[in-house]
C-alpha cells in the first residue's frame, strides 16, 4: 500500500491531515479548502438557529461549519453543504424511494422489491431468480448488505444471520448485476471524480494464516488517513466467504492468491477504494448526473453505479448517497487524487475559483476540543494569511536548560502574530524559526531573543533570512523539546 500525496497545495501531505480520520475528514477537507481561499470559517458544536441540515444520528462536533465571503454564508454537515435539500436526505436514506424517482426520470436501477418477511424475501429471489442482493431499507455504511447470494439455502443461513445481528424490518431484494462498482461523486453536471471499491480481500504469500494476512493489510490500512479507522473486521460475512473457498482463519492461501473476504464493496468494512475517473465511459457518467436531477434539489453527492461489463457504456445506479465520504477520492489506494473538496467550493463560492490559496493550514483536532468539552458553542478559525511571508532563523546560545526560555519565546512570538516554532538543539542552544508578514516584525523580535526569560542568559545569537517556503505549513507557534 503506497499513501498518495495529493497536488493541492501544491501538496497535500499527511503531516496536514495528520490524527485526522473518518467523517471528520471530509468536513476537514471541505473547511480547509474554503478557508485558505480566504473565506470566513466557523465551527458549531451543532446547528444554529440560522440553518438547520438534516444531520442524521451521532455527535457533530468537527462536523458543521460554514463558510463566508462576507456577503453570503453557506453552512455545511461534514460533505454536504446547505444547496441539498433536507427532504432529499431522507429520500436517500430511503432505498426504495430513490429507486422510485430513478425510475420516474427512466435512470437505469436494478430489478427489485422491498419486502419484510423471509417468507417473501425467500419467494421473490426464487421468482427473479438467483444470484440476489439483500440489503436494509434504510441502512448505511454497508451494515447488512449482502450481495451474489447464489442459491436459496445461502439466502436462509444470510436471513437467520441479520435477524439476529440487526433490528432493521424492511429488506429490499435486488437481482445481482455483474460488473465493476464505482462510487461516482457529482457536482453540478460534471462527475469529478470515480472510485472502484473492490471488496476487502488479502493476498496470499504461501506462510502467513489468513488471520495474520487480515492484520497485516490492516496495519498498511493505518498509514492512510481515509482507511486508517476502516479495518477487516473477521465477522460472519468474512468466515462465510472462506468456507466458500474451503478456506478458515488458520488457512495458508498460495503466494499471489487473492481471497476475497467479502462481496460487498464497502470501504468501511475493508474494502479497497481504486481511482478510476478515466476509465469510466462518458454514458456511465452521464448516467450518474442524470441520477441526481431525478432527484430534488441535490446538486453534489456520491452515486452508487454497477457498469456492465459486456459493454462500458451501460451501468445501473444503485443509490445516491447525500452526505457522501469523499476522503478516498483525495486518498485512494492507488491512482491520482481526485480535488472534490476544492469542486465543492468551487460550486458554492464561483467566485472564489481564481483566488490565491494560502499554503497554510490549522491545527484542527486542537481547535475541536473546546467544542468537544460543551466550552463554547461555536470557534472562528483566524484568517488564513493570504499573502507570502518573511522567513528568519535565529539561533540563541548560553544558560537556556530549564529556565522557561523556550516557553517565553513562545509566547512573545504568539503575541506578535508569528508562526513557527522554538527548538532545544541542546541544553546550551536553541534554534527559532519565525514566520510572519512583517519583515521588520522578525528583526525586531532578535531583542526578544537576546533578552529572553528572567532566569535564562543569552550569549550570543546569530541571524539567518531564509526564503519563503510555498510548502504547507501549520498556523501555530510550536515549541519543541
């Protein structure tokens, strides 16, 4: 597994998306791209009073936010912004509603029904005839999705398996259609970008257990941030799929097999995201625009499309997610990164599209944490500077060990508006690196330097101007022991 770095400041580096993971991803991403564009950024502990998003369930710190150039604001819940409408949230949410306007608006859907008892369930796949996908009404994430069940007794032991792990009562029933599936996340009229989930598997190397192989791939999975808190989790689906193959935990695949652990696609349960925007023919991804102008008032999302593999230009359209990921798209397994963040802002500030980017970024989990705590309610995000800054190194040597020196410059750097940071190279000598939009801000500050702390003493100090680096850098002031 190779982590990707993506071209968007122009790098986007894992130290700036670092301890950063999950939904709090996409909101992130979002939040930075509108912010180092120059526009207002606020984070809410919850929705306010001036805009309420269907928010689904959970905690939503980190979550909600807005976003404004001064004459208009625009608030967002982790990917969706305020264009999409509430009551198409809750369309998507309902599998049998969407396929519904699909239908109306003639986007091709898979053949199926939404029952409610095995009876039904188990009689209507013997009707349309099998291979069969099952999956909740109104589940998400992949919960209870089963797909290419293909005979009636796997369809039995699948239902006693859900009916015991799950509470959900409606189950919509679909004929399974072979073929690739993309996630295809759209933005106006213009796909953006397309991922290939391929279901969670591991490759065999003719020593390690299935079981050790599963770790493995899951400690590759931590280095990325998208997949880091998405692990193979041995469960039913994935003993079932083994036996399947005459397979369990303790078995030893051949070098270069590859056991496939689910059928599923989902990525939160361990499958692999692979970019695949150039592959997709220009009709599957008209196909996926026209899904979302069947439905109303939903500009951007992510949709679910299989693509025959007979011929490329058909697909049918699964679902429509509204409040779709979009880490993987920034961070797939492999491929080129895909910019939805910066095609989201670009559809809600048009005006923002030429603007200079800051190659600044903030210390979010830190900026969380008093919103976390019930502190306050909502935290404005300082200005990001939008212009290029003066860089000067100073290097301090004499009585510096334990004496609040590195604190003290620290804190007269924070007053002044300077980013960077303050070294110990040793107990004798400190190194301190300024940044700031003021030249004449960072000679001045050589008297702090020499002056230092009441118990410190400074011998010397010498001086460097360095040039302005275009590389990401963090606004903060940091103090390294």
């Amino acid at each position: 597994m190779v982590f990707q770095e993506v071209e968007l400041f122009p790098k986007l580096t894992k130290e700036v998306v670092k301890d950063i993971t999950g939904f709090q991803l996409c909101s992130y991403l979002v939040a930075l791209e509108g912010w180092r564009r120059g526009l207002e950024l606020k984070w809410y502990r919850d929705e306010t009073n001036r805009c309420k998003l269907d928010r689904m369930n959970g905690t939503t710190h980190g979550r909600f936010f807005s976003l404004s150039n001064g004459d208009k604001t625009h608030y967002f819940f982790r990917s969706r912004g305020d264009k999409v409408a509430n009551k198409t949230v809750k369309i998507c949410q309902d599998k049998e509603k969407t396929k519904s306007y699909l239908q109306q608006s003639h986007v091709p859907i898979p053949l199926g029904a939404t029952l409610e008892t095995n009876e039904d369930i188990i009689n209507y796949a013997n009707k349309i005839g099998y291979p069969v996908i099952i999956k909740p009404l109104s589940g998400s994430m992949g919960k209870g999705v089963y797909t290419n069940i293909s005979n009636k007794e796997e369809l039995v032991d699948i239902l006693k398996e859900l009916r015991s792990a799950y509470s959900y009562r409606k189950y919509l029933v679909e004929k399974h259609y072979d073929g690739k599936e993309y996630r295809v996340y759209v933005v106006g009229d213009k796909v953006i970008g397309a991922t290939n989930r391929i279901p969670a598997n591991i490759i065999g190397d003719g020593v390690n257990t299935v079981e050790k192989l599963i770790n493995i791939k899951n400690k590759e999975r931590k280095l990325n941030p998208y997949l880091a808190p998405k692990p193979i989790k041995a469960d039913y689906e994935v003993t079932y799929m083994l036996e399947r193959v005459g397979y369990t935990l303790d078995s030893i695949p051949e070098t270069d097999e590859q056991v496939f652990l689910r059928e599923k696609s989902n990525l939160s349960s361990g499958g692999d995201p692979i970019e695949a925007t150039d592959e997709l023919s220009e009709e599957v991804k008209q196909i996926a625009v026209n899904a979302l102008q069947a439905l109303p008032s939903i500009p951007h999302a992510g949709v679910d499309i299989i693509v025959d593999p007979q011929d490329g230009r058909k697909g049918v359209v699964l679902e429509a997610n509204a409040t779709a990921e979009i880490g993987f798209h920034l961070f797939p397994l492999e491929g080129k990164a895909r910019d939805v963040s910066g095609a989201i802002i670009d559809y809600y500030f048009p005006e923002t599209i030429e603007a200079k980017k800051s190659n600044f970024y903030f210390d979010y989990p830190s900026l969380l944490e008093p919103l976390k705590n019930f502190s306050v309610d909502e935290i404005k995000v300082g200005p990001t500077p939008l212009h290029d800054m003066f860089v000067k190194k100073y290097t301090a040597t004499g009585s510096l060990n334990r004496v609040g020196y590195l604190t003290y410059i620290k804190r007269q750097a924070l007053k002044r508006n300077i980013f960077g940071y303050v070294k110990k190279l040793d107990k004798n000598k400190v190194e301190i690196y300024l940044v700031g939009k003021e030249q004449e801000v960072l000679n001045t500050f050589k008297e702090v330097v020499k002056r230092g702390s009441k118990k410190s003493s400074v011998e010397q100090v010498e001086e460097e101007d360095l040039a302005y680096s275009n590389e990401p850098a963090k606004m903060e002031f940091q103090l390294i022991k």
